[in-house]
C-alpha cells in the first residue's frame, strides 16, 4: 500500500519538472472493425505548440478524445505531464491542467456567459458541491471576468449564451479552456467559421498566452495553424506520418500531394 | 440572471442593505406571501387541512422531483417512497398505535433520523439509477417505488404489513396540538416555503448551476472537470431532504400510514402533479399539487350532480393531464409564460415577437 503510495508521489514529483506536457505511445483506438487511430505515438514538450494538420477523417478529433477522456483507447498510454492517465476519467484529467474546446460549440445555452465562465472557474477548483451562493467579491467571479475580459467578451457578460454569435460563442467556447490554472489545452478547429478579423483576434489570443501554457491545435486554415504553432504532425488515415518545423511541412511535396494540394487550397 | 448577489455599494449599511434585499422582492411574492399567510382568516378548517395542508405536502415531494427532473433532467419515480420511508421511520422509531413495533424515541431523535435515512436511501437509488439516461432511469426508479410497495406490505416485523400503522401523531410541542387546522397549516405552509426558496436559492449556487450545466451537457461538464456522476447523486440525496420532511408531514396530517402510501397509484400523482404544474420553476409542483388536491375533493360531487359515480374523479384528472400534456408540454407554468409573451408582443410588436423561447 505505502509503496503504491509512494511510487505515485514520485510519479506526480517527477511530473512536475522534467516530464513530457503529454506523450501517447502507441495509442489505437477501433471502432469496431474501423481504426479511427493506429499506433499513434506524439510527444510534446512543456509549453509546446503543436499544429495537428490532416484531411476530414484523419484521426485528429479522435485523438483528441482519447486524450481527454470521452475515448478510452483500444491500446497504448497517454502521460500527461508524467503521469500515466491512460484510464482517468475525463473530469480527473481536466483537474491536472487539461484542457480542451470542441469543434462544434459545447456550451450551457440556457446560461449567460458569466454563468457558463464560473462554472469552468468552480470546476477546476474546490466548492464545486457549494449550495452557498457566490459573494461578488468570490475571488473565483473575479477570475471569471477577467477571463472574459481576455476574450474581448465583457459587453456580452450577461447575455444568454443562446443570444449570442457564432463568433462570440466561439471566443467563449476558448475562455472555458483557459478558466484555472491551464497548462495544457487541446484546440479543436477554433478558427471554423470565423470572419478574417476574429481570426485575427484568434491568433492574438493564442500567441499571447502565457509561455508556460503548451497547446496543440487542429486547424484547416494553414494560415492560422502555422502562425501559432512551432511543430506540425501531420495525419492520415489514423496515423502520423510527418512531423517537421511548419516551414519543412508546408514545403514538403508528399504533404502538398496528400493535403494542401487535394483539393483544400 | 448573474450568479452574483444583486449589486449593491461597498460602504452600504446594514439597514440600506435590507432595504434595498426588500425592495428587490418582486410584488407577486408580497401577494401571494400575505394571501397565504392571512388565509386562516378566511378558510375554514376543512380548507386549511384538507385542501392546503395536502397540497403544501404533495408540492413539496412534487417539488422534489421538479429538483431533479427540471435541474436535473433526471425523472426519478422513487420521491414518493423516499417521503413514506421517512414516514415510516417516523411511526416505526416515534409512538404509533402498533406497541410491539414503535420504539417509543423522542421527536427530537426520530425526525433527523428519519430524514438522514430517507436521504441515505435515496443516495442508494440515485447512485444505481444516474447511470442510466432518460426512459431506464425512470424504469429503475419505478422498479424501487414497486418494491418499497410491496416489502412494506409483506413485511410485518418492521413496516407492520398491510394495515401499516395507526395513531402517528405530531409531538405536542408549544402544548400545541399540531394536527389542528391552523396550527397544521401554518407548520405546512412553513416547511413548504422554507424548501421553495432553498431550491430557489440552491438553483444559483455552484452546486445547482453545475447540476443544470449536467443536464445541457454532460460531456462539458466533465471537460471542465466535474465528476458529473457524483453531482448526480447528490441531487438525489438532496431532493430526498424535500421528499423526507414532506413524508413526515403527510403521516402527521392522515395519522397513519399504510402501503398504500407509496403505492403506484401515489407515485404516478406525484409525477402528474409536477408535469401539470410544470418543471420549469419551483412553483410549478405546487401549483400542480393545488390542481390535483381541488380535483380530487370536489370532482366527486361534481360527478354526482352530473348522475355519474363519484368514484370517477381520476378520469377528471386523467383527462386533464392528456389537456395539459397536448396543449402545454410544459405544464400551467408554461401556459402561463406564453399568456405573458402574447400580452408583451400585443403591446409592442417589433420586440415582443424576436424572444427565443
């Protein structure tokens, strides 16, 4: 008992410094007879940004899955910052610094923005059980209006999030992400049906978060995808088959043949 | 609709402060709140114990399913056995008129137990059923409410079998006899306003905010690190408080308590009552329970000056359940909520019209 113990102590000490942000060694993941991810090995380093480029179907959004949680993988492990979470719970993961937004908007449309950014903010810290009402003065309500605040949001801190545009939705969708203390976020497509200058505020939000905070981003739009990220894998068919600086990707003839030039540009 | 408490001045005083937390009650409550409490002067007893001693108590267990159906999205058919076993304990553990089984234990004892048990019950049921989703959770809820029926009346050592027990009467506290009228009103009354504005209150909070957050969307609740299980099984154990207190008014208010109780007969009302009255607010199970409980005492008169048995009076609620589940899924809130939006959009036609609904 005592050495379980310890040994999990060492794991999440040893998870503190040195440690891969997040490492998948051989995950798999069937659905039936369809492999959505085969043999899928990533490593990402602290405060790391990755860009994960691939055609429809390619495996990205799984893996995603897998790494939060909804998925667990038919094999292989994920370690978040050291520590093996092959077979947490999604909630588990979140609460070590895991953090994730969704393609399609997952928001709580019958609450306001306010509302749904403290509820990011309770989740990731104690009083989630809490039947005692909020103080205006909650130290966790001011950290829900600044966050709100990075997201260029606080004219809309009251409205219903149904009220809201796809645009902002989207914004708020990336504020859930960042509520706590984030050191890991997972960006699934933010940039999907914004206008040219949210996606300009897209890219600011992105490049000036904190050093600290790694990412890894799935994005079509290889403008905003290779502006914001330092490494790119690349994925096809549920593999990773290339991974380089954004500039050998993009100028790489088999991913121009497989991606940029079928039928994307 | 801010979680925050309504804005108010650093620096404000104590007095300003009340004053400013009073004029922020909307004027419905100062209505409803003097009507109900000035109505011993109008009632008569019958009225006051009968009619509203019984819709305060059917509101609350209804109420408490409201909790977990409406912020929960959790139907949970067990709240009516969950209210008789706390009924039970209260005749089991207090003084009743079965000698060999009641144990005789002071009130001050037997009413918190009789509400932890019933809570700890209902964290039982609501750990096995916030598995399942929709039509299974109602399935296994359903299944518990059929077997508390039928152990209670097979089983005689503890729950004294059919006839159940006789004789439970309210502790004369104060030297008041709690089962007169307006005494038992005013106790009902109490209780009944107390659980409205804690699931009022609870509704803001964390805990109620991330049980909704739960019902919209579980996947993103636990992408925000929320253990969505166990907010689950904490919304039973807490709609089971609700449930209990409420049981052990309904014991107090008939004297006895018997399978029947809980029957399905009883736990199909409940659901009635929440449906009828509506999910979407706290109010709605009461206003349901006040429909039912009218229904149910004078439909049979009614019935017999048309020349029909008197004994008909569920086809009367029956019928207008099928009216209200056709014509407003979302109970007599929800007609009243459109009745609003009509009378807006009538008066200002290019704003009244754009609200989502």
């Amino acid at each position: 008992m005592s050495t379980a113990s310890s040994s999990v102590i060492s794991e999440r000490l040893s998870a503190a410094g040195t440690a891969n942000a997040l490492e998948l060694r051989g995950v798999t993941k069937r659905f039936g007879a369809l492999a959505a991810l085969t043999d899928v090995t990533i490593t990402v380093k602290p405060g790391e940004r990755r860009a994960v480029l691939g055609s429809n179907g390619a495996g990205k959004t799984t893996l995603f899955n897998c790494v939060t949680g909804d998925f667990l993988p038919t094999s292989g492990t994920i370690r978040l910052f050291g520590e093996d979470v092959t077979n947490f719970p999604p909630h588990e993961r979140i609460r070590r610094g895991l953090r994730r937004t969704y393609q399609i908007s997952l928001l709580f449309t019958g609450l306001s923005v306010i509302d749904n950014v403290y509820l990011a903010c309770r989740g990731v810290s104690r009083g989630r059980f809490s039947l005692l009402r909020p103080r205006r003065s909650d130290p966790l309500m001011q950290a829900a209006h600044d966050l709100i605040e990075a997201v260029h949001l606080e004219d809309s801190r009251e409205t219903l999030v149904s009220e809201l545009s796809y645009g902002q939705q989207r914004q708020l969708e990336i504020a859930l992400a960042l509520a706590g203390a984030p050191r890991f976020v997972l960006f699934d497509e933010p940039a999907a049906g914004l206008s040219p200058k949210e996606r300009r505020d897209l890219v600011e939000i992105l490049t000036n978060l904190p050093s600290h905070i790694g990412y890894i981003i799935i994005e079509h739009d290889m403008d905003v995808a290779l502006r914001v990220a330092e490494s790119v894998s690349m994925m096809h068919n549920g593999r990773i088959f290339k991974e380089g600086l954004p500039q050998e990707i993009e100028n790489d003839p088999e991913v121009q043949e497989l991606y940029l030039g079928g039928g994307h540009g | 609709m801010a979680v925050a408490d309504r804005p108010l001045t650093a620096q404000s005083s104590p007095g300003a402060r009340l004053t400013a937390l009073l004029q922020g009650i909307p004027h419905a409550y100062w209505a409803v709140g003097a009507i109900l409490l000035l109505m011993p002067l109008v009632a008569n007893s019958f009225f006051l114990f009968q009619v509203f001693g019984w819709a305060f108590i059917l509101g609350m267990i209804g109420l408490s399913l409201m909790f977990l159906a409406g912020y929960g999205g959790m139907v949970s058919l067990a709240q009516m056995s969950i209210a008789a076993l706390a009924g039970y304990l209260v005749a089991i553990l207090g003084d009743s008129g079965v000698e060999k089984i009641s144990l005789l234990w002071p009130w001050w004892l037997y009413v918190p137990v009789a509400i932890f048990v019933a809570a700890a019950f209902a964290t039982l049921v609501g750990a096995l059923a916030v598995r399942t989703e929709g039509i299974y959770t109602i399935m296994i809820t359903l299944a518990f409410a059929a077997a508390f029926f039928y152990f209670t009346r097979q089983n005689y050592s503890i729950f004294n079998g059919y006839s159940g027990f006789a004789n439970v009467v309210p502790p004369p506290l104060f030297g008041v006899n709690w089962r007169d009228p307006v005494p038992f009103y005013y106790l009902t009354l109490g209780c009944a306003a107390l659980s409205y504005f804690a699931v009022l209150y609870i509704s803001r909070s964390p805990f109620g905010l991330a049980l909704q957050g739960v019902r919209d969307n579980p996947r993103r609740m636990s992408a925000l690190g929320f253990n969505v299980v166990a907010h689950r099984i904490a919304a039973y154990t807490l709609a089971a408080v609700i449930a209990a207190v409420a049981g052990i008014l309904l014991v107090w208010q008939n004297a006895q308590i018997s399978p029947g109780t809980a029957g399905l007969p009883a736990v199909i009302d409940i659901l009635v009552i929440a449906i009828v009255g509506g999910l979407a607010h706290p109010v709605g199970p009461f206003i349901g329970a006040l429909i039912y409980v009218l229904l149910r005492t004078f439909s049979p008169n009614v019935l017999g000056y048309l020349a029909l048995p008197d004994d008909r009076f569920k086809l009367l609620i029956g019928l207008g359940f099928l009216v209200v589940v056709y014509w407003s899924p979302d109970g007599v809130l929800g007609l009243w909520k459109r009745l609003q939006e009509r009378r807006r959009k009538r008066r200002d036609p290019l704003v009244g019209g754009s609200e989502a609904s």
